[in-house]
C-alpha cells in the first residue's frame, strides 16, 4: 500500500469518525463547541491549561442548561439534574476518569473506588472517624495548632508604628495550616509546616500532577504525558510518621480497617487535596470579607459580641449561634467554589432521564458546581457576595429554597464529601478566632487597575486554576490586634 493510499484512508475514516460524532450519535442533537464535539483533545487542553471551571461557565452562558463539550459527555446546570447525576438513587456510577488515581496511586482511595460496594466499604471506615464524636476528639489538637498559627501575625503586627502588619498571602498562609491540620488528623501529629514552610511544597507538586491527571481522565491513552510524581514521598512520610492514624484505625474487635496499600491511598489523597480544599475555602471566604468591609465589620460586630474571650471559640452552642458567620461561609462556598471541573458519572444500564431528556447507557454526565452555584435562576445577582440571601430575616422563604437547592459544595449522596462536618467546623473556628484577634484589612498596593468587588472577583477568577482543587494567589491581608476584645495578651501566652 503506497503512502498515499495510507493517508488518504486515515483521512476518510477521521472524516467518518468526524461525521458521525457530528450529525449520526446519539448525543448529536446536543448544542456544544465544535472542536469538543468531535474529540476529547478539547477536554485535554482546558484540563492542561487549568481553566476547566472557568470554561463551563462560559459554556453554560453560551449553549444554556445542557452543554456536549465531549463526544460521548453532557454537561447540566440545574438541581433537578444534580439529583439525577449524583443521588443515591441515580442509575449512574463513577466514570472511568476516576481510575487514574488508581493509576498513581495503585489502590483506589475512597474517592477514586467506582465499585459501589468497595466504595460503601471504604465510606464506613471514614466516616466512623469523622463522626460528631470524633470530631470532638480531633478539636483540641486542632485548636493547639490554631494558637500558633493566630500567633504568627501578633509577632509582626505588634512591631509596627501604626499597628498594622506587612501584608500576608493568605492562600499561602492557610495552607501551612490546613496541611498540617491534615498531618495531625491523618499521622497524629503535625508536619511542622507552620515551623518550616518547605514542608508544604507536596501539596503544589501534587495539585501539578492533578493537572496531568484531568487531562489523562479524558483520554487514558495520554498516560504518558504524567509522570508519577508524588507516590514516592507519601510512602516515605507513612513510614516516618507511622501511619496508624485514628481516622484510619481498624474498627474495634472486627479487624474491618484499610490494608497498607489502601492506607498509602487514603493518605496521599487526604493530605493533599484535602489540605488545598480547605487551605482554599479560608482563603476565599478571607478574599469576601476584606472586599466587603461591611460584611467584615458585621461578622466582627457577631463574634465580638459572642465571645468574650479566645477560647470560647470551639464547637457549641455559641459558635452555632453564629448565624452570619454560617452565612458568609456558605455564600464564599457558593460564589467561589473549590471543586473543579465536572465531576462525571457513566450512565448506567437501561439509561436514565434527566430534566426529561433520555440519556443512554454509558454517557458521561456530570454538573460543574462552579456553574449551578453561580446559576442565575436559583441566585438574584448570582456574582455579588451576599450573605444575607442565607438569612431568614432578610430573605424569603421561597428564595432561601432556592438558593439552597442548587448549593453544593460538598455533594450529595454516597458520594458526598464524608469529611464535610469537620470542614466546617474547621472553617468556623479558624474564621472566628481569627476575627476575635484581629482587625483586617486589604493590602491595596497592587489595585492599580482594580477598583470594584466585581472587578476584584473577576481577577481572582481568570487568575484561579483547575487542578482538580480550584485555588488562587492572594488575598494579600494586614492584621492589626482588635483593640475591642483585650485579646493581646492572648496572642502573646
């Protein structure tokens, strides 16, 4: 066969192949961008450039509530679908996108198990550990952490003529903190990043290989674009800190537990996505509340009014009555979300509809939570930060229904976040204590071109990147001891 011959029946199959996915597949009558249409490089390129959740979003504004953006891949916008994709009850299952971890990590973590019953295993262990009860346990040495972490800007801040101090990257800052949160939840005792920084440098290489990742997800024959960077130093630090951590103990009298392999998996994933997730959440609600000072200047006016003295601020009541602070959470949740992407589900045998489409057996569906939580028919001025929109006093209840049937930060069903509780807990503790210490303030040097809360947002947003975990640089904060409160000499114990 000459070469000729040769490429000239590549290019008629191509053509074929292009034809059909175009005008013959079941999925043709789907609006969506050309180039996604016809192949999966599409989806390739935007997991490479880290701009996944940004792309759905300009997809959903452009093709409206159901998106083709793969050859065999929908994407919804509604909560009708979100319980149809993700519930217990939907005729779906994690798609293969999800066995690359298993690629990497060469045990499926609990996250990355598409098996349901494996997976319904490997939950039961998790969440003994992240019970109520448990979470309890974890308090105290997460509270131990806490201390040293509001210390390290009461050393700065009190050198300063004018009380204020250097600005601080909170992204940055809160990472140290969140990974060895982590290292204490999952190992029984801290890294020491908040002492030596460098520690932490596993989770950016980690969130890098993520990247690959994605982009190995949609087309598994690209595996050779990744390289497997991170496993290595995860069995090093299990054998150093002896990993034997409460959250992944057998459970007691009957040896049900994680193998080594399976620990080594769990591990890898939760003290590294699991650390960025959170180290990502403070960071924006902290980005929310110094672009909005009088947002800010109400949750201090709560908190301070609350509490009365630093370690108050721990589960109980008084922190549970902290309505707005639950507000400006959930409203950062909503606004700037920190999962990434399209989390897809594989339609499962007989099919299944959703928002009265029929999608057949072996589709990929999913809805991107940056795009339903940004969703114009479930959110007035979707792109402001609100708190109030959460409050009964100052919305309807018709609206606060809404509002909450399209808020998913931490997904629904068997596959929801088990860890969500204590995230929130985390998030309420670490936002609070902060607060009662401390007066905030935006670092302005750098809004040269920025002068809105839109405009700021808007940034934050092109600047952000998908790496599975969405995170961003910033916000540059200053800090000065809140005088109301006496808490100086609480920083100084």
């Amino acid at each position: 066969m000459s070469v000729q011959l040769l490429v000239s029946a590549v290019l008629c199959i191509i053509s074929c192949v292009i034809c059909h996915r175009l005008y013959f597949h079941p999925l043709a009558r789907y609006p969506g961008p050309l180039f996604g249409r016809i192949t999966d490089w599409y989806s390739v390129y935007h997991s490479l450039r880290g701009d996944r959740h940004l792309n759905f979003l300009r997809l959903h504004r452009t093709y409206g509530p159901v998106v083709r953006y793969g050859p065999n891949r929908l994407s919804f916008s509604t909560p009708t679908a979100f319980q149809a994709v993700y519930s217990s009850q939907a005729n779906t299952k994690k798609s293969y996108w999800y066995d690359t971890m298993t690629f990497y990590m060469k045990v499926p973590s609990t996250h990355a198990t598409t098996n349901k019953k494996q997976h319904a295993r490997k939950r039961w262990i998790l969440s003994q550990a992240l019970s109520d009860r448990m979470t309890v346990v974890y308090e105290q040495a997460f509270l131990n952490l806490l201390q040293g972490f509001i210390r390290r800007f009461h050393k700065v801040a009190s050198h300063t003529k004018d009380g204020w101090s250097p600005s601080f990257d909170m992204t940055e800052e809160f990472t140290l903190l969140a990974f060895d949160s982590m290292g204490m939840f999952c190992f029984g005792e801290s890294f020491g990043s908040l002492q030596d920084p460098k520690k932490a440098e596993i989770i950016e290489n980690t969130l890098e290989g993520f990247r690959g990742m994605n982009a190995i997800g949609y087309m598994p024959g690209i595996s050779w674009l990744q390289l497997d960077a991170f496993q290595s130093r995860v069995s090093r630090a299990l054998k150093e800190y002896e990993a034997h951590a409460t959250m992944l103990a057998n459970r007691r009298g009957s040896g049900e537990g994680f193998t080594f392999p399976e620990l080594q998996s769990e591990s890898s994933l939760l003290v590294t996505t699991g650390a960025d997730t959170i180290a990502a959440a403070l960071a924006n609600i902290v980005f929310h509340l110094v672009n909005n000072p009088d947002i800010l200047a109400r949750l201090n006016s709560e908190i301070r009014g609350t509490f009365s003295d630093l370690a108050e601020i721990r589960i109980g009541k008084s922190l549970n009555s902290c309505s707005y602070l639950a507000a400006c959470i959930d409203e950062s949740l909503r606004l700037s979300s920190v999962v990434g992407g399209c989390l897809m589900r594989e339609v499962g045998p007989g099919g299944t509809t959703i928002d009265g489409d029929f999608i057949p057996q072996g589709v990929d569906v999913g809805v991107p939570f940056h795009v339903i939580m940004r969703n114009p028919d479930y959110y007035d001025a979707p792109l402001e930060y609100l708190p109030q929109r959460w409050l009964p006093e100052t919305s309807s209840p018709e609206k606060i229904r809404a509002a909450r049937s399209a808020f998913c930060p931490f997904g629904i069903g068997p596959t929801g976040c088990v860890g969500k509780s204590w995230a929130l807990v985390e998030m309420k503790i670490t936002i609070a204590q902060l607060l009662f210490q401390y007066d905030l303030q935006r670092d302005e040097s750098g809004d040269t071109h920025v002068s809105s809360c839109m405009q700021r947002l808007h940034q934050r947003d092109e600047e952000s990147l998908d790496r599975f975990v969405v995170t961003s640089k910033g916000p540059k904060v200053k800090f000065r001891l809140a005088k109301a409160t006496g808490t100086a000499n609480e920083c100084t114990k």
